[in-house]
C-alpha cells in the first residue's frame, strides 16, 4: 500500500546533526517547557508532552485544536526554530513559503498517537515535514480516510518524513515506541519534531 506523496529519508540527520539538534531543543525547551496537553471536550490529558518553536504553535485544550502565538502555560512567545529545521525544511519540503510552526512531541516509553489528520492549516499545499530524533517508532499512515487500509513502518533517529500531495491528508500515528532503541537522549524516549506552514503566503 503506497501513498502518493508519502516519503521517508532515512538517517536525514546524521549522528553529529542529531546532536547539535538535540542541544538546539534544550534552548527551546528553556524558554518554552514541554507541558502535558488535554483532548478537546474530555480534558484527557494525552500521552504525550509537547512544546512548540516558530511564530505559531498547535496546542490543544478543552477549546478544541488551534494555533496560537504564545505558550498555552507561560503565556510567552514561542521561540524561533532552530536553523537547522529551517534548513530541513528548505532541502526537503519543495514549498516556497517559510514554515511558521514546529509541534515538538516528546514520546516516553509507553506514549503513544492515534490516527489523525493534520488539518488544522489553511494551506494544504505545503506539505508536513517531520524529524525524528532518539528512540525508534512504529508509524502508521493510511489514506484520507480513517477507514482506509493502513501500514506500518520504522521511524529511526535521524530519519525524515514528508506528507506532501495525496498525502498530505493522510490519517497517521504512533502505534509504540521501542525503548532503548538510540542512545541520542540522555533520558531515552523519542522527539519528534513537526515543521508546518500554517497560514497561505
């Protein structure tokens, strides 16, 4: 099962990339926390932590799904995005548009993310480029819609993902991570790093 427009490019960051990322995200999480969001209507916290760098962030809270210009917690700017993200972005996204949001996930041993879509943007256009950084991950991609068929695939430290075109809409997730996997965090886990243009140029 293939989805047009779904890429991985493995190992995108090598090992002294991953760590200069790494160190980059400790700036980023000094000035703005990874925090514990809730699922709109249920207040549910989710299993994962999340943090945000780039002019807008996706948050979630009992309001439903949005962007926003400040920490839902500190009430604070983001911060701007590493260099780094913005050069993957530049190298691997094929948009002429800068990206305005990086959702930075940070996955412990027994997180996890269902099915969704990325949809929350105005322009569908530009594709989501994702980062991954520690330990490996099962992800699962389908089609655009919930129902189609599914697969899935390993997500190692360094590697890339790139949901442009057809599947842009795709619903995917995060069945497990595999603990123990990467050596990158000093804390084991997963970060995965989400570049998106949020508003249309």
């Amino acid at each position: 099962m293939a989805v047009d427009g779904f890429r991985i490019v493995p190992g995108y960051l090598d090992r002294a990339a991953q760590s200069a990322m790494r160190e980059a995200l400790q700036d980023v999480f000094a000035r703005a926390p990874l925090y514990t969001p809730r699922m709109p209507n249920t207040g549910r916290p989710m299993s994962v932590r999340m943090s945000n760098c780039g002019p807008l962030g996706w948050v979630t809270d009992e309001r439903g799904y949005r962007y926003q210009a400040t920490h839902p917690e500190t009430g604070e700017p983001w911060p701007a995005m590493p260099q780094a993200l913005l050069d993957a972005w530049r190298a691997l996204a094929g948009y002429d548009g800068a990206p305005e949001s990086c959702l930075i996930n940070f996955y412990g041993p027994d997180a996890k993310m269902g099915l969704h879509q990325d949809r929350d943007e105005q322009d569908f256009d530009a594709p989501v480029v994702s980062l991954s950084l520690g330990d490996t991950c099962l992800f699962r991609i389908g089609g655009t819609k919930r129902s189609d068929p599914t697969r899935s695939v390993r997500l190692a430290s360094g590697d890339a993902v790139v949901l442009g075109g057809a599947a842009r809409l795709a619903f995917h997730g995060v069945d497990r991570i595999m603990p123990g996997t990467s050596t990158l965090l000093p804390e084991g886990g997963r970060i995965n790093l989400t570049v998106r243009r949020v508003t249309r140029p």
